[in-house]
C-alpha cells in the first residue's frame, strides 16, 4: 500500500470516528444559519492568517537575536537572553496578553491592539525559536568552526556560508512545527477583543444560539493553514537532506 | 621552512598545557610532532597553523613572527592550509564545492578559475568521480583526501595536520597516508600530528616528542627512532611500535 | 405486620434515588453567581438552586460553565437548567424554553468618564467603540443595534470594565446592577448609566419540551416568592444596591 493511500484511509477512519460521535449528540443541528454567516467566518480566517504571518516573521526574527544573545560571551548580553526566554516560556500566553496590553502597552500608549496582539505572540514565540535555534547552533561540531576559522573566512561569512545553512537544516523540522502551534496560539488573542477566527466563529455560535456547528468550519479552516505549513516543511527537509 | 618557537606557554583555565615549549629546527619540509596523548600536540599545532593565541611565548616560521591579534591571523590562516581529525568539509556542500569555496570567498577567483584550477588535483589524487557527491556519500578516507585537498588548493606556504588518520580504519589510513607521501615527493612543506610511527619514520624530515607540554626530544626521524637516549622517548616508542 | 412492613420495603426499593438536579451557571457574576473565600459556589441564584432542589427532593450538583456555554450545555443534556441571571428574550427562545421570569432588570450603560456618551442614543455613532461580554444580551444588542459603533468582543466582564477604565472603549453594555457596582469600584474613571434603556427578565433556562421540569420550576418560583424568599435574598446579597437603585428610582425588583 503506498504511503499517501494509507494517509487518505486513516484520515477518512478518523473522520468516520469524529462523524459518529457527532451524530450521538442529541442536538438539532442548524447548518443553513452558519452559512448565513460565512462571511464573518471568511474576515475572521483572513485576520489569523495576517496575524499569523506577521507572527511567524517577527518571532523568527526575535528568536535569531535572542539565540545570538544566549551565545554571547558578554555577561550582559547573554543575561538579557536568558532572562527573556526564561520569562516568556514560564508563563502563560494568556497571562502576557492581559499583562502585555492592559498594562504594559498602556502604560506607553500603545493603543492598537492589532499590534500589541502580533508583539506579544512574536515575543511569546520568539522565546520558543531562540531555543531551538540555540539548539540547532549547539550542535554544530566545533570542528565546523574550526575548518571555516582555518580557511580564513570572516566571522561573518562562517555564519553565511558555514553555520547558518547547517543550523538551518537541522531546525527546521521544529521550527515548522512552533510555526503550527503559532498559528492555534493566535486564537488567544481574542482575550483583547482581536477579532480573529475563533473568536468570530464563537461570535456566530452566540448570534445563531447554535453550539457546535461553527466548530467543524473552525476546525477546517485551522487545517487549511497548518497542513500546507508542515507540508512545506516536509518538502525542503526532503530538499535539504545532505544526502543528495 | 625554518621553525623557531620560544617560551611558549598555554593555558586553558586552570590547566597548563605548554610550557615554555622551544623549538629551533633546520630549514626542513617535513615536521613531525609525535606523543602522548593530552601531552599537548594538538594544542601546539593550533597555535602554529594560527587558530589559537598562547599566553606568552611567540612562534616564527622562515623569521617571520606569528602576529597576535584576529585579524592578522586570519591573512595568515588564508596563507597555510589545516586539516583536522574529522568534521572538517561542509556537509551542506559538494565535495566540489567544498574546495571552491575557499578559492571563491576568501581568495577572491571566479567561480570558472576556482573550477579550473581544482580539476587537475582531483585527477591526480583520483578524487574526480566524487566530486559532485556531498560528504555523507563518501567514505571516511575519501572525505579526508578531500579536505587534505581543500588545504591545498590554496597554494599555501605549509599546511598543517592533526591526526588526520586517527579516526579512519586501517584501509582508509593507508589512502590518505599514501597521499601525504605524494605531498611530500611534490615539495609540499607540512607539519604533522600523527600516532603512525611506521609514516612518521618514512616521511619526517624532523621528528619533535611533546609530552608534558614541553619538547621532551627532537632530532631527524633517523635519530629519534633508533637512536633517542630520553628514556620516556624509548619507553613510547617501544610500547607503540610493534 | 410483616405484610405492612414487606409492602413499605418493597415500596422503598421500588422507588428510584432521586436523580441529581444539575444546575449550569458562571461563577464569575457577583452577587449572583459567585464563590466564597472558600471556593464555594454562594450568591443569590446557588440559594436558589438550592431552594429549588430541596423543593423537588433532589441532590444539587451546581456546573460552573462560562457564559455563553451554558446555552449549548443545556441542549446536549450536560445541564438540566440554568441559573446564572439569564435573561429571557426571544431569539433565546427559539433554543430553549423559559421558566416564568423572576426579576426584572435592563441593560444599562458603564461609560468612560472621558467619553462623550451621555446616553443609548449617544452609543451608534461612527467612531464609537463599545464594549460587550461574549454571549450575553449586550453583545446581541450591540450586534443587532449598533451598525456605526465597533463592537468590541471581551469574554470576560473585568477585561470588558478595564476597556473602557482605560478608555480604550467608550462604553460597556452590561446589565444594570454590575454597571452600578463597577462604577463604585473605579468611580474616577468611569460614569454609570444606570437607567435601562432595554428592560430585561430573568428566568430559569430549560430544555424545549422539558415540560415537567419547567413545571415544577415554575410552581417553585409562585411558593417561593410568596414565602417572601426573594425579598431574604435581596436582603442577604444586595442590602446596598436595593437602596441605590431605590433611590435612583431605577427598577430592580424581583
């Protein structure tokens, strides 16, 4: 049996096991009053997958300077690092939204909450790319360094031409997946009133007094965003094994 | 090359690894560094090929004095070739590549020229059919021919190697030996770090014994091996060759 | 004898343990449905669960279920009721039934003591922001009323009240004796609007075509109004709010 076939049949056993579970509840189902709304739904899905990328970009970026941090030999420098991460992985998201917009950003008069909402998530996952990161430049033999160092090249060019294509190749498979859970944190963000998926699926559950009819489209459209992302992620391991 | 090194002392910490080690020797090709392990060859040979900085002391190769500071150090690395136990080609990178990158990055030739100027090595050491395949795919001897070529590509005045064939089975040592002895045939100036006594003998011009951090003995390859009165020198060479 | 005593046994075993009364509400809305220091639900809609529960003969189990899950808990039987200070309207209606209504409150209005709002005609003009709770009938107003104003939707009540503390929204729409006590609790920064401009019941939600139970809920709500338990109730939680709101002239009566 080919791989992909085997996928398909559990998939559809899954979704046969969910379909019957469904069908147990005593319920009356409405479907026509979520398609009504279909097009909350749709602006909902559009702002996850905005604040998702723009999440997904920053908190790779975070995450590189708080792993060059971690490596630092600077007291300071390295301090600053580990007190970041340490804080941001050992509390709650939900706690860094509230704290983050009722008090921090208003503090400094940040009002957006669109933005406040993308930092904080970029920040929280930022923690989580700077560990992984640091991890992937770990284990790295030294003699990597060494050989780059021998050769004569720059600093600058070991970590362009040497360390980072490695570091790459071997982070990537966790990368992709704090990239999956990034886009499901993002549904957090409605606690300040972001207007994201979740929330907008919950707001028609309310405004149609139904219950579990917005879960199966909120559901889907999670998967339409995470699916494509590990497969990518798949593709160029695939793409990058060292083995041509 | 003309080898003068004085006082040279280097510290890891708490740790003393040279001491005061001295060395004069001869205008020679070949340089040997041969003993115990922990003695302190490695960390002598980093400090000649330019990777480290030691505490005190100073290095001179033809009179010319080892420079102190990064980025001195680094024009001199570009000028001399190093080639460590294992991990030393990118595995990212063809084999190809891997030589190019040096030609490329830091001495400036065209990507053409680079291809040029390494098609004639490959053939010669018979490395051409791997060229396109990337580190995993090659053999532990062939990946060390690779880099011993990747050090030399770069015309450089000497190259530096540190147990080079430490880690490979008996097959693959013979292979990457075989090609040092043709370096040494074609005038290729070395320093090596080696526990193949058998070699040592046939390709050193000099031989120096580092234990304790200090140059216990040093002498030709002739002298030391047959002839040597420095009892831990005997002792060694006794335990190590058959 | 024998005979009379084999008959009440039989009688005993036949009759089955009496089934537990499950009763859904937020423990977040004080003094209605809250808990004590202890952890223990306490306010005025737990005495009247549990009035409710003696009354049919039942052990009370009390589900602390957030706001706008109650409605769906009802419907898939995890529930048997709710009394979590839910207000009867008609789009509710169509998904669950009503017991008699048993307090008669409204919407009321909390606004930012820097907003321009003066009253619910003030609240649907462009560049507005308002403040909902998920789920509840200010959110449905909002949503249904308000086309000009953005809503903004907070699943929590204290977040909903630092909006507009922090004036980051003009008002919140909630009802009127939690606006009346938020406003005490940040009287610089806010301004209550006390009158309804929406009055509003409250009633035991149930199950549609549970009619026995609704029933008895309702026969329970007549005996206890008329053995003064509400007026004990308003006495015991809302000594304070009944005055003010009294003095107001505000209607809060059950």
């Amino acid at each position: 049996m080919s791989r992909r076939l085997a996928h398909v049949l559990v998939s559809a056993a899954f979704a046969a096991l969910v379909a019957l579970a469904f069908s147990r509840v005593h319920y009356a189902w409405n479907w026509s009053a979520v398609w009504e709304y279909r097009d909350k739904f749709i602006q909902g899905w559009l702002t996850t997958v905005a604040l998702s990328l723009a999440a997904l970009v920053a908190s790779t970026v975070i995450g590189a300077a708080a792993a060059v941090c971690l490596q630092s030999r600077h007291v300071i420098v390295e301090a600053i690092g580990r007190v970041y991460v340490e804080l941001i992985r050992g509390t709650p998201l939900l706690v860094q939204l509230l704290i983050g917009f009722y008090v921090i950003a208003n503090a400094i008069g940040l009002e957006n909450r669109f933005v406040v909402g993308v930092l904080v998530l970029s920040l929280f996952s930022g923690a989580y790319m700077a560990e992984i990161f640091r991890g992937g430049l770990a284990a790295i033999p030294q003699t990597q360094r060494d050989s780059a160092r021998a050769i004569g090249l720059t600093p600058w060019q070991s970590l362009r031409l040497v360390i980072l294509p490695q570091a790459v190749r071997l982070v990537l498979p966790a990368v992709a997946g704090q990239l999956v859970s990034l886009v499901k944190d993002s549904s957090l963000l409605s606690v300040i009133a972001i207007s994201e998926f979740t929330l907008n699926a919950q707001e028609v559950n309310a405004m149609t007094y139904s219950t579990l009819e917005s879960f199966l489209p909120l559901a889907a459209g999670y998967l339409v965003l995470t699916l494509p992302l590990s497969a990518l992620s798949r593709w160029l391991e695939g793409r990058f094994r060292y083995e041509a | 090359m003309k080898l003068e090194i004085t006082g040279l002392t280097q510290r890891f910490g708490a740790t003393t690894v040279l001491d005061q080690l001295v060395l004069a020797t001869g205008d020679i090709q070949a340089l040997v560094l041969v003993g115990p392990s922990g003695g302190g060859k490695s960390t002598l040979l980093r400090i000649l090929a330019g990777l480290d900085v030691p505490v005190a002391g100073s290095v001179a190769f033809d009179g010319t004095i080892l420079p102190r500071n990064e980025e001195a150090l680094r024009l001199y690395r570009r000028s001399v070739g190093t080639v460590f136990q294992a991990y030393n080609l990118f595995p990212h990178l063809s084999a190809l590549d891997n030589l190019l990158l040096p030609l490329v990055h830091v001495h400036g030739l065209s990507r053409q020229a680079a291809i040029d100027r390494v098609r004639e090595p490959l053939e010669r050491f018979h490395l051409s059919p791997h060229a396109h395949k990337r580190p995993a795919e090659l053999s532990g001897g062939q990946k060390q021919r690779i880099a011993i070529l990747r050090a030399l590509v770069v015309q450089p005045r000497r190259i530096f190697l540190d147990e080079p064939t430490s880690a490979l089975d008996p097959e693959m040592t013979a292979e990457v030996l075989e090609m040092i002895g043709e370096l040494k045939a074609l005038g290729t100036q070395f320093v090596l770090v080696t526990h193949e006594m058998g070699f040592a003998r046939r390709a050193a011009d000099d031989v120096a014994f580092i234990g304790e951090g200090r140059v216990l003995a040093h002498g030709t390859a002739g002298f030391m091996f047959d002839h040597c009165p420095e009892p831990r020198v005997r002792g060694f060479f006794d335990r190590i060759v058959a | 004898m024998l005979a009379v005593v084999a008959c009440l046994a039989l009688a005993a075993a036949a009759a089955p343990a009496a089934e537990p009364l499950r009763v859904g509400m937020e423990l977040s809305y004080p003094p209605f449905e809250m808990t004590d220091p202890q952890g223990r639900p306490t306010g005025v809609s737990v005495r009247l669960a549990e009035a409710l529960a003696k009354h049919l003969g039942r052990p009370l189990v009390i589900e602390n279920i957030s706001f706008d899950g109650l409605i769906p808990a009802l419907k898939t039987g995890r529930i048997d009721c709710i009394i979590s200070s839910l207000t009867a309207t008609p789009e509710r209606s169509k998904s669950i039934a009503f017991s008699e209504p048993y307090l008669r409150t409204g919407l009321a209005i909390l606004v930012g003591s820097r907003s321009p709002v003066q009253s619910a005609a003030d609240l649907d003009v462009k560049g507005r922001v308002i403040a909902v709770k998920k789920g509840t009938t200010g959110h449905h107003y909002a949503t249904t009323a308000l086309k000009q104003a953005r809503t903004l939707v907070l699943d929590k009540e204290n977040t909903a009240v630092l909006e507009v503390v922090q004036g980051k929204a003009d008002a919140f729409i909630y009802d009127s004796l939690s606006i009346y006590q938020n406003h005490k609790r940040h009287p610089d920064t806010t301004r209550a609007i006390l009158a309804p401009f929406r009055e509003e019941t409250w009633a035991v939600g149930l199950r549609q075509g549970d009619e026995t139970l609704r029933g008895q809920v309702n026969d329970f709500l007549k005996a206890f109004h008329a053995a003064g338990g509400f007026e004990r109730l308003g006495d015991e939680f809302l000594p304070e709010e009944k005055r003010a709101f009294r003095e107001r002239g505000i209607p809060f009566y059950f």
